[in-house]
C-alpha cells in the first residue's frame, strides 16, 4: 500500500523567513532611533553649556563696560545685539539681575514713561502719530536740559515694552519715515501710503496725489475719512487739501 509523504507547505517557511527580516529591520530602527536620541542629548548639553560660557563672557564684558553701555548710545545699540543672539534680554525686568548691574533697564522704563507723556501731550495736535525724529528731540529737552544720550534704537526698545498697555502704542512705517502710533487702531496700507505721500510734500496731502497713484473715489475717501475720523489730518477750507500736523515740521 503506497502513502504520500507529507510535504511541508513552502508558504509557512517563507513566511517565518519574512518574519524574521521585519523583526530585524525593526531592532535595527529602534537602534538607530535610540543612537539618534543618544547623540541629540550629547549636542544639546554641548550647546547648553556653550551658552553659559557665552553668558558669562557676557556678564564679565557687561561689568567692565558698564559705563560705557549706559552713557553711549551707540555702544548700548551694539551690546542689546550681542544680548539678543544668545537669548538674554538685558530689559525683561526693572528688577532683574542685567537692570540692577548695568541699570539699563531702569532707563529703558523711565524713557518708556516719557515716551507716553510726549504722545499724550502732543495728541491734541497730531492725532496721535508723531515722527520718530520730532519724538526724539522732545525727549532729549523733556529733562529740562538737552540730552544727546536718546537715539531712535532706543525709542524702539522702550516702545516695545509699551505693549503690555495694548495697541496704543507701536512705530509704523509711512515708505521711509518711522511714525510713532499712540492711539488704538489699526493703520492700513492704504494709511501709511497716504501718509507717505504726505510726507513727501511737506506734510500736505491732496485728493489729486492720491489720484495720481491710481486710486479709484471710493478707496480715496475711504482713506481720507479714517485719517481724519482719527484726527490725523486735518482740512483745509480754503483750498480743499489735507495736512498731517505730525509730518508738517519734519
């Protein structure tokens, strides 16, 4: 009597071969994963420990010109730059450690508060907007005395710390001229464009300059009305054309 011989299924040993490679290729990834992570830490303690290096230098460079930072101006614009790059903000604090060695932070706040006293003081006759050049030069003479240790940089730094009152206060740009914004709102690109304009003709602006760059009515009295809505330009009677008392002078 003839029986068959039993023959092992081929697929079965494929399939424990196949197993066998996924499981390799999975150790393998787990190996790579964990080796990255490894080597990721390693980077990380390297750069963390650079940084305190590059902090200390900055400490040590910040006590032996401490003079130097607070009294000239241009070397303070320099060292907020080599703050910056390593993540340290000399201003995060009155208080703060970088305030009570240099106390620049003290200036920062102090010329804050000025900046809020000159925009307030001058709203009733610029709507709100000043130019960072008129702004600069009120508050080198608000002391009582003329000072030439505030420059732009300086303005900007302290304005930033202005945020915590909100969007009242912020610079916006009108083609090459920084403006100091004071009052909440939003100025549009049709504004700044207008102001622009402005303040290339001496602070007058004119329905027929807004023409001239392709502006259709509806978009030239939309931008007049919320200049003037927020006091920013004024009218004049006599000729029909536009003034920005805060560009006027500059």
């Amino acid at each position: 009597r003839w029986t068959t011989p039993q023959v092992q299924p081929l697929s079965s040993g494929i399939n424990a071969e196949y197993g066998g490679a996924i499981n390799k290729q999975r150790l393998a990834r787990e190996k790579l994963t964990q080796k990255g992570n490894e080597i990721a830490e390693v980077q990380l303690q390297q750069v963390s420990q650079q940084m305190d290096v590059f902090k200390k230098s900055l400490e040590e460079f910040a006590m032996k010109y401490k003079n130097e930072i607070k009294k000239n101006p241009e070397f303070r614009a320099r060292f907020q730059v080599m703050c910056s790059k390593i993540g340290v903000d000399p201003l995060a604090s009155s208080k703060g450690f970088w305030a009570q060695l240099l106390g620049v932070g003290d200036f920062y706040y102090e010329l804050g508060v000025q900046i809020v006293e000159v925009c307030l003081a001058t709203r009733p006759t610029n709507g709100g907007i000043i130019t960072m050049e008129d702004l600069v030069a009120r508050l080198g003479k608000s002391s009582g005395k003329t000072r030439k240790d505030i420059q732009p940089d300086d303005v900007s730094r302290a304005i930033g710390k202005l945020a915590v009152l909100g969007d009242g206060f912020k610079i916006v740009k009108a083609g090459k001229q920084s403006l100091i914004q004071s009052v909440p709102g939003e100025l549009t690109m049709d504004h700044t464009a207008a102001l622009d304009v402005a303040n290339k003709s001496g602070g007058c602006l004119t329905i027929t300059s807004l023409e001239q760059m392709g502006w259709p009515e509806l978009r030239i009295n939309q931008t007049v009305d919320n200049l003037m809505d927020q006091g920013m330009i004024w009218v004049d009677e006599v000729d029909s054309s536009y003034w920005v008392p805060a560009l006027f002078h500059s």
